[in-house]
C-alpha cells in the first residue's frame, strides 16, 4: 500500500517535472544560415524559427522522425514547432539546401 | 538578450526597407564579397589524385561509356560551349530531344546539389545517372565495366587510380566526379578588378556592378564568386516544367523552381534557362525587368525593376566581365583497344 503511494508520487512529480521542463528554443536565419548547426532537445520541447534575413526561407523536415512545413517564411516572421518524438531530425530550408539544423530529440 | 535585441533591430530594418535598401553597402564591400577562393574542395572520401583525375577525363571523353559507343558526357558538356552544348536543349540517345536545358559543369566542385532540380547531391551519386539514362547514354552499367575491362590500357588506369581495387562502376564514378571538380573558370578579368586592377574592366561594366548588386537584386540569388546561392528558386518563366516541385511536392515555393546557375562564362552559355528559352542576355534581363508570371511560388525576390535601356546595356557589360581566359582544353587520347590485334599475334608467336 506504501510503496504503491510511493510509486504514485515518484510518478506525479515526474510528469510534473516533465511539463514544467518543456523548454522553447529560439533559431535565427540569416545570411542565408542558421545560426547554429546542432541543438539536443526533450521530446515536447519547440524551436521557434525567427528569420531575421533579408530572403524569404522555407524551413521543412522530411525525417521519419518528425515530418513538417513551415511554408514560406517571410522576412520578420516567426514559427514555432514542437518536437514530439524522440530521434534526429534533419532540418532544411528548401530554398536554399545549404542551410542545415541537427536536431537531436531525446 | 543580446540576441534578442539584435533579432528585433534586424527584423525592423528588414519590415521598413526593400531588400535592395539593405543593399547599402558600397561598391568596395560588395567586392569584398566576390573574392574567388584561393583552392578547389575535394571530399574526404574521394580525395583528389592526379590519376583519379586523368582518368575520370578519359572516360569523360570516351563515346563508349554510351550504349551505342557514340556520345560521351563531353558531347553534351563540351569545352568550347563553356561545358554545355548550345543548344535549347540537348539530344540524346537515338536523337531524343532531352527536356532541359544541358547545364555548364563548370565549378561544381562547389556545389552541394545537382540537376536543376537537386536529385543528386553528389558528383559521385550523379555521374552514374546520364550514363544508365534511356534518353542520354543508354548504357547497362554491368555491361560498361565488362566492355572496360576488356581494354587493356583501361585495367592499368584503373589500377593506377585505385590500387587494388580496379575497374568497378564505383570507382567509374569517383574518377569522373575528380575530373569534374578541376574543371573551374579561370581568371575573368572581372578577377582581376575584385584583386585591385581598375583599368581590368570598363566603366560601365562598373556601373553594370553596381546595379547587379543594387536596383537590379540579381545578388538575392546570383551571390559570391561563383554567383549562385546553390538555391531553389520560381523566377515565373511560363513553360510547364514543375522544376523541383516534382521532388518536393508539398512545398509550394518549390512549384517551378530551379537551381540557380552560376554565371560564370554566361556569355558563352546561350540559349539561357532550364528550357533554353531565352535566346540572349537581352532577353534574359528583360525577362527579370518585367519579373514574370504571377504564381503563388514565384520568388519574392523577384520584383519589376524598372530599368532603363541604359542600365540594361550596363549590366550586359558587367556579365560580360565573368568570361575567363582558359587555356584550351586538350582532349585527351583514348585508350585505342584495338591495337590489341598485334598485341595478340605477338603473344601467340
Ligand atoms: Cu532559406
């Protein structure tokens, strides 16, 4: 009976702490570029995209992970995505190729 | 913080300004941005050999590479039309006429992505495409490396290459994207201005320079030494070719885009565009001057410019800069395999 409200307990505070975790990240486009290459995030942490360039962008993700379309992303806009499954997921803008994220869901 | 503030500053200038008002800089620091790079990049799995690379040219010379032992990558990619074909678009197997353009493979060795619409990402993934191609070289790839090895000289090239490894498609291609990267313009006398020779260039090809990079906008997308951002982009020509949008369909800014072509050699390069339809810069410029059709994915960077008859000749002058001075590409000579006749005789004497 004890150790049955122990578990429960344990199992509250984790959920609680899980939720509580939920962070949002913030990337950058500009100069036709992320600014970073990489980030690790929990699972039902979101990124949210601001394109500070001059150029239109169009970020997506074709991972089996996680698939998404921003659309077109105008100068000045931002989006924001959650990421709910752990795995890598490749991020690109599909204008312009060269402009890569890894992210690491975990 | 820091970042924040610096986001929020950019984002006001971008709201307020066409991204040609961004284009305030002067014309030393848009020069600054046209350095050529002083190396070619090779990969780390296919590092550069002089071997690698004169055998890649001999098979990129070599008809027999195609099914029918008549057309090699160097029909369509030939020197003397800046490494494409002249034409509209090309011919193939059996005189099939190819749906786009032949594009140069000049200073590939910087890019990431081939084809105008990116279904290759390596000179190694798609040196094999044209060959196996039914429309370009129509060639059963088993049936290449068996018809190689029996050329004697190619089993010592190959061996040459790749020690140890010998003739394999794999190795075909690794020999063929080597050759492809050394293949790079020279020096243009545009070069020669960026590296501090006023007198390399005429005055209106000057101001041709500075409308590029200002009231014309070709840098949004024909950026640095090479001139393209290696990106996808709808600049509203009419036919119905859906471009990169066949690759990514759910992406509508994709819907008849295409990769940006360097513009290095351009005026060497005509009839322009994926579908050669453009005959000369002319009409290249007139086409951006009036910025085509109206689609929900046409670039944003496309926008009437409103050029005058005097600016478009500038700009002409400018392009006209980009034209190197190569040396003369020497063909190379073939492995002939049928001298092997007397070679033979001698070994049964
Ligand atoms: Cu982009």
């Amino acid at each position: 009976m004890r150790a049955n409200a122990g578990v429960a307990i344990a199992a509250t505070l984790l959920f609680a702490a899980g939720t509580a975790q939920a962070e949002t990240f913030t990337v950058t486009q500009q100069g036709k570029q992320f600014d970073i290459k990489e980030i690790s995030l929990a699972v039902g942490d979101s990124i949210t995209f601001t394109n500070a360039d001059e150029y239109t962008h169009n970020i997506y993700s074709k991972s089996k992970v996680q698939k998404f379309n921003l659309g077109k992303q105008e100068p000045g806009a931002s989006d924001a995505i959650t990421f709910d499954n752990a795995g890598k997921v490749k991020v690109r803008c599909a204008i312009h190729p060269k402009m890569k994220l890894k992210v690491t869901v975990q | 913080m820091k970042k924040l503030i610096l986001g929020v500053a950019v984002t006001a200038i971008a709201a307020s300004f066409s991204p040609v008002s961004a284009a305030e800089k002067s014309r030393d620091e848009w020069k600054a941005e046209y350095v050529r790079p002083s190396s070619v990049p090779h990969p780390a799995d296919n590092p550069y050999t002089v071997e690698k690379a004169k055998l890649g040219e001999t098979l990129f010379f070599d008809p027999r590479l195609s099914g029918a032992n008549h057309i090699s990558c160097g029909t369509c990619h030939n020197p003397s039309f800046a490494w494409g074909d002249g034409l509209p678009t090309g011919f193939g197997h059996g005189m099939v006429r190819l749906g786009r353009k032949t594009p140069t493979i000049l200073n590939l060795a910087w890019s990431e992505l081939l084809m105008w619409d990116d279904r290759f990402e390596s000179l190694e993934e798609q040196a094999l495409g044209p060959i196996a191609a039914d429309v370009e070289m129509n060639q059963d790839l088993d049936e290449l490396v068996t018809e190689l090895q029996a050329i004697p000289e190619y089993r010592t090239l190959f061996n040459v290459a790749f020690p140890n490894e010998g003739i394999s498609i794999e190795n075909l291609a690794k020999a063929i994207a080597t050759y492809e990267r050394t293949v790079v313009s020279a020096v243009a006398p545009f070069d020669s201005w960026i590296a501090g020779d006023e007198l390399a260039i005429s005055e209106a090809a000057k101001r041709g320079f500075d409308l590029y990079n200002g009231k014309a906008n070709c840098t949004a997308c024909h950026s640095g030494w090479n001139f393209t951002d290696d990106s996808f982009h709808d600049i509203g020509l009419p036919d119905d070719d859906n471009g990169r949008g066949d690759i990514l369909p759910e992406i509508e800014a994709m819907a008849h885009a295409f990769k940006t072509p360097t513009l290095r050699n351009v005026e060497l390069r005509g009839p322009y565009m994926h579908d050669g339809s453009l005959a000369d810069l002319l009409a290249v410029i007139n086409h951006y001057d009036e910025d085509g059709v109206k689609r929900p994915s046409l670039s944003s960077d496309m926008k009437p410019l409103n050029l005058t008859q005097a600016e478009k000749i500038d700009l002409i002058f400018f392009l006209a800069t980009l034209t190197s001075r190569d040396d003369p590409v020497p063909l190379p000579v073939l492995p002939n395999g049928k001298s092997m006749v007397v070679t033979k005789l001698k070994v049964q004497e």
